[in-house]
C-alpha cells in the first residue's frame, strides 16, 4: 500500500515555496484516491482527473491533498480501510472496479466517487443512474448495446473465423447480460462460441489452454479490472499461439493485443474531475447522475497483427481512431 499522505504534500508545498500556501491552507481540501493498481500503473487515468481538477482551481500542494492508497487486492483493502477513514478525506475515490464494493460496505461517512465497468444498478452501488439516492455517485463504462459491434469488427477482422472463445469474470455486476449480448452477436454473425470464466493467472492459463485445444480462432476478453490484471497474458498467449485477442479498452491494445473498441477511458476520468468538483463545492452525491460513456475508440496494434500473420482489412484500418505501427 502506498499512502502519499497530508504530510509530505504539505512539506514539498512549503520547500517550494508555494506562493498563498499560507492563504490557502484553511480550505485544503483531502482527497482519497483509493485503487487496487499501482501508481505507475493507474497514472494514465490519475493524470487527466489531475488536469480536470486544475482546471476547476484545485491544485496539489496549494488548496488540495491527494492520498494514494494502492491496496494491491480486495483483502489488502480491507486492512486498510481504518487509516483511510482515519485520513479523514472530504471525498473518496473508489478509481478501479475491485475497490467499489469493500468501499461501499465499510459505509465511511465521507462522499464517494467510483469508476465501475459493470452496471452500477445492478452492482447495487446506486439506486438508479439518475438519481443516485445514496452518499456516492460516478462513472459507469458499461455499455452493453457495444458488445454486438464488437463482435461485428471481430467478424470484419475475420472473416472466415469459426469459433469465438468469450473470457469474463463471473461475479462481475454486468456479467449475465454481457454474455447474453455476446452470445446473440456471435451466433448471429456465425461463431459457434464458448465462455470461460477466469480470476487467478492459472486459471488464465488454463482457460487459455482449453481454448486452443477447442481450436477457436480469437479471444473476446469482457470489460473489467480483473481482466485488466491479465492484459498482458493475454496478449503473449496471442503471441505465442497466433490466436487475436479482442477488447474493450485501449489499454489491451497498447500492452499487446490486437484490437479494442471502448469507451475513452482517459476522457472519462476527466469527467470524473467535474463531479469531483461539485462534490467539493457542497453537491450531494446524491442527487448528481450516474456518467456513461459518450465517446468510443478504436485501436488496431498492427505491431501484433504483423507478428501473428494477421491481415488487417484496409477498411478497418481507415476507421480505426488509433493504430499502433
């Protein structure tokens, strides 16, 4: 666990000679920046929820404190949810997935802000997308009506393929109808199909194996933070037996695997600043809707396509929205 607490904030501040620290420091405002990934790792989304945060007036070091607690897993979390609430933050941010529900069921008093890829409904994080109902509110990257069209530019990606090998993690809030959509998809555009749910690397491994050995043709990975964990299996499993891999996030796409089509994760982080905000001028969580995704990218790594011997359509090429060389 990593905590960059109140202390060391406030010591560079002063070294650096932070011009109206003094002013400002009766409304420093404390933020809980609570995820199950590291800091390098979850940097890339921190870093436009920083610039959206700037952009409102709150700058780290002068009128706001950042506490990174990086907890690893669900257990680790659980451990250090007492000095969490003992930091006394005026907003928690639940940044990934596997944080949300230890969060929600420790009940801290202070607002929360999460960032779920299931159906927060479902998830029982709110009462209802547009009006919350409870002391938290935030970003849903569940999109299920984005499963078909995935499976449509798998389709385009291949058009001879035959079997389509789905991956997900069963107890995610979204999963049943996930796999229900993906099913439709995929025997509408001719996949005989097969789901494997995983969690742990070997389980990964093991899935993986069956599905070579069932002879599928390309890997459908599901939305979700456990999946995240393994991005990179996925991608040198793709490597090593030429069989694509396919998801829904960028960040599949740029550790290795072969295409993602998704919601611009980065984009809604920033959007998360504004809720942020609003929370920290005296909103009610309560009372402030549920975010979906607006804007969807398309990534192709044709540095993977190359090495597995993977032609890539020119017209997919032409409506990718970034292609990895």
């Amino acid at each position: 666990m990593i905590n960059l607490g109140r202390r060391a904030l406030f010591v560079a501040a002063a070294s650096a000679g932070v011009p109206g620290w003094a002013a400002t420091a009766a409304a420093v405002k404390r933020i809980a920046w609570v995820s199950h990934e590291s800091a390098a790792s979850a940097a890339p989304f921190y870093v436009p929820f920083r610039d959206g945060m700037r952009t409102h007036g709150w700058i780290e070091g002068t009128n706001l404190v950042v506490d990174w607690w990086v907890a690893g897993s669900p257990q680790r979390l659980l451990q250090v949810l007492p000095e969490i609430g003992a930091s006394r933050p005026d907003l928690v941010v639940a940044a990934s997935g596997l944080v949300v529900r230890p969060l929600i069921d420790a009940q801290l008093p202070e607002p929360m802000l999460f960032v779920l890829s299931g159906d927060a409904v479902l998830a029982k994080a709110v009462d209802s997308l547009s009006r919350p109902g409870v002391n938290r509110t935030g970003i849903s990257f569940f999109s299920i009506e984005l499963m078909a069209k995935r499976i449509e530019l798998i389709r385009t990606l291949l058009p001879r393929a035959r079997k389509l090998a789905i991956f997900g993690w069963p107890p995610h809030s979204g999963e049943p109808v996930e796999l229900e959509a993906a099913r439709a998809a995929a025997t509408q555009l001719g996949f005989a199909h097969r789901y494997f749910g995983i969690d742990s690397a070997p389980q990964v491994d093991a899935a993986l194996e069956q599905a070579t050995q069932w002879q599928a043709d390309a890997v459908l990975v599901f939305a979700g933070a456990v999946q995240s964990v393994h991005a990179e299996r996925f991608a040198a499993f793709s490597l090593r037996r030429r069989m694509p891999t396919i998801s829904a996030w960028s960040f599949f796409a740029d550790v290795g695997n072969v295409m993602t089509y998704g919601p611009d994760r980065s984009e809604m982080y920033g959007r998360l600043a504004v809720m942020a905000h609003r929370i920290l001028q005296g909103a009610r969580p309560a009372e402030i809707p549920v975010e979906l995704p607006t804007r969807f990218e398309l990534v192709i790594n044709m540095k993977t396509a190359r090495a597995i011997g993977l032609d890539v359509p020119r017209a997919l090429l032409l409506r990718a929205d970034r292609v990895i060389a």
